[in-house]
C-alpha cells in the first residue's frame, strides 16, 4: 500500500490563496497513483477548509512539540512525506527522519520565504534589492537548511531554482520545478466567457494574511488608482481577498470608485466578470495564483516586474509589465479602453496558459522523479552531504528545543 503523509502548517483552502489550490493538486496527483494519503496539521479547523473527506484523505490532527507524533508516524510508516512549507519540516522533520527513516522527504516551498522577507526588508528601508541581501537573512539560513534536510523541493519559479542553483549553489538533483498547475478542463473557449462589452470594472484579488497584497492595495489607494481614475472619473475598481483586515476595509470609498469587497465566495466568476486586473506587488516571491487565474479567465493584466517574475518566459505578457506609477495608470486605462489590444492581450494570456501551465505538461515527469527517488534513495542521500551533515548536527537544536518544550508542557 502506498502511503503519503502531509503535514500542513494550516488546513487547505483553496478558496482561500493559491497555496491552498496548490495543495490541492499535489493531492490529486498523489491520489491519481494510488496513494493512500493522510493530512496532518496542529492547525486549528477554519470555516474555509475543504472537507478533506470529499477527496478521500484522512485528516489527523496532531500536537507541536509532542511525541505522540512519533508513534502516530511510525505506525503509519508512509512511502513520502511531504512538508507544506520549510517551518513544518524544522518541526516534524528531524521526527520523520527518526520514526520513518526510509520514507521519501519532499518539501513544497510554495515560494522562497526568504527572498520575499529579503525583498519586503529592502522596500522597507527604500533601496533596492540585491541577492547579496540573501546571503544575510536569517530565514534564508533557516529555509536552505530544510531544503537540504529534505531529499527532494519543489519549486513554483524558475527564477528561484536558478537563485538556489547559482547563489547557494544546491544540487540540481534536489529540486524539482513544478509550477501551478491548470487542468485543461478548466480552460474555457473565448466564446465561453463573457466577452469585452459585456465586462466592467477593474479588480484586484489576493489573501490579506499576505502582506505584499495589503502593501498593493496601499499603493493603488494612494498613487495609482487616482492616475487611472482621473482618465476614467466613472470607472469602479473591486478589491476581492480573504481575511481582510479593519485597516483594508477601511479603505473602502464608493465616491472614489474604490470598493473593498471582502471575500469571493467564487473568484474565477469575480474576475471572468472583470475587464481588467491590476496586481502592482512591490515585493513578493512566487509565482502569483491571481495572475495565473487572470490568464485563463481571459482577464488581461496589469503588473509588475515582481508580479510577472518567472511566469511568462519569453513570451508576451497578457497586458503590461512596468514598475512605472504614470505607464502603469496609462496602460490600465489602454486595456479598459481598447478592444483590439484587449482581445490580443487576451490571446497572449491563453497562449501561456497552454504552454506553460497545464497539468500534463508536468506530472509525469513528477511523478517518475518520485519513483526514481524512492528507488534510489540511499545513494540520493549518500550523495546529499551536506542535508546529512545537517541531519547529523544542526537538527539537534531543534530537536532538544522541542523535547524541552514537550517537558515544560508535561508539568
């Protein structure tokens, strides 16, 4: 039987941020090769979390810092474990390694945490990011260790697996690119969708328990959406995300046409009714699931160099790419004017979808890495020196840290 062991830092949701999504399908193509598959998380439940039941998966709610995880993992014996995010596996990493030595280690990083707190930082204090910022952030330390520890991470950017490669020059064989994915099914024909007559308004969307789409919204308020709305005094502007906070509703203002909308119940629907999408992060990492939904939508955008980073290659943008505050005002008010460019922006935005996206593009070859990893595991890890060394010594501090938490819990 084949057994995949997922440790959340939270429950799913989907609804939610793309990571949610993201887990979402690594479970769908685990599940698709026959695994049976187990969910852990100390999380608390949320309203907003898939009934992991739906899908089949077992959920398992399990204690930081506390051996029960050990016997709940030896028991369990999983063929892969898989990390959500590199704090899960500082946590329960060094417990996996000793209760199911030979089980698969995998970590999704999601995005590189530290790059975008690198970023966030440089913003901040009004400079300009360099990768040498990298090589002093303590998360960076923190987050390439887990990388090592793990055998294999997943990444979402081609940026970020050329950083890891070249600056902190981890084996290749370590890591694999994977990016969002898109079922071809979820593709829809321009006939599908509403059409440009027939959609209004421009749109922002992403989760407010991330802070560069708080730091966005902030700058449409304050610079850029006075820009687009000077040229189009009748245009209306909806921010959509979860978990908006006091400080986002606040900047709620009918009159100015800014309309802080709270969450989506459905977003695809939200932003296929958009005419066009405005993502200007200031900082981040990642590729940006907002984005990625604007394309297939058939929503042209208007973003950053930070947003678009390692999601288009070399081919043209569904919309524009600038970091200027004045062209980023111009080209949003192009977009919403102009139906010949509106059209071809739209036509790009499917072209990437379809050679950079779908899911058959990338599981198979994911799905032999595991195999293969799992085959050959001990000379894999006979050839990761450093992730042993790191197993052999650094993780001894976490892992007395968290015995001597689990005793102080225990009086």
């Amino acid at each position: 039987m084949k057994t995949l062991l997922v440790i959340g830092s939270v429950w799913p949701e989907p609804n939610s941020s793309a990571a949610g999504g993201r887990m979402l399908q690594l479970l769908s193509i685990f599940k698709q090769e026959g695994y049976t598959i187990v969910f852990a998380s100390a999380a608390m439940d949320s309203a907003y979390m898939v009934n992991l039941a739906d899908y089949g998966i077992e959920k398992k709610n399990i204690v930081l810092n506390c051996s029960s995880f050990d016997a709940f993992a030896k028991a369990l014996q999983p063929g892969v474990v898989l990390f959500d995010r590199f704090m899960t596996e500082e946590q329960f990493g060094w417990r996996v390694a000793a209760s199911c030595p030979d089980a698969l280690r995998v970590l999704d990083t999601e995005d590189l945490h530290s790059l975008r707190q690198a970023r966030q930082k440089a913003f901040k204090e009004k400079r300009v990011f360099t990768t040498t910022d990298l090589l002093v952030e303590e998360v960076a330390k923190r987050e390439i260790a887990s990388i090592l520890r793990c055998d294999l991470s997943l990444l979402v950017s081609e940026y970020e697996m050329e950083l890891l490669t070249t600056l902190f020059k981890i084996e290749p064989a370590l890591l694999h690119y994977l990016p969002l994915l898109v079922n071809p099914e979820a593709l829809l024909e321009t006939e599908q969708l509403p059409n440009y007559q027939t959609r209004r308004d421009f749109i922002f969307v992403g989760n407010f328990l991330h802070e560069p789409n708080f730091n966005a919204v902030l700058y449409l308020k304050e610079t850029l959406w006075p820009l687009i709305q000077k040229q189009l005094p009748q245009a209306v502007l909806q921010v959509y995300g979860a978990y908006p906070s006091q400080k986002v509703l606040q900047l709620h203002n009918q009159k100015e046409g800014f309309w802080v909308m709270g969450r989506a119940a459905n977003a695809m629907e939200v932003v296929s009714k958009a005419r066009v999408v405005l993502a200007p992060l200031r900082f981040g990492a990642g590729i940006k699931g907002k984005l990625l939904e604007a394309m297939y939508c058939g929503s042209p955008s208007v973003t950053t160099t930070i947003g678009a980073e390692a999601m288009h290659g070399d081919l043209p943008w569904n919309g524009m790419v600038t970091d200027n505050p004045a062209l980023f005002a111009a080209e949003a008010v192009r977009l919403y004017q102009d139906p010949v460019i509106w059209y071809q922006m739209q036509q790009n935005g499917f072209a990437m979808v379809r050679k950079r996206y779908l899911k058959p593009l990338f599981e198979t070859d994911f799905k032999d890495k595991i195999v293969l990893l799992q085959t050959h595991l001990k000379t894999h890890r006979v050839h990761n020196f450093m992730g042993e060394m790191l197993q052999h010594h650094t993780l001894r501090s976490t892992k007395y840290l968290s015995k001597w938490i689990e005793e102080k819990n225990a009086k």
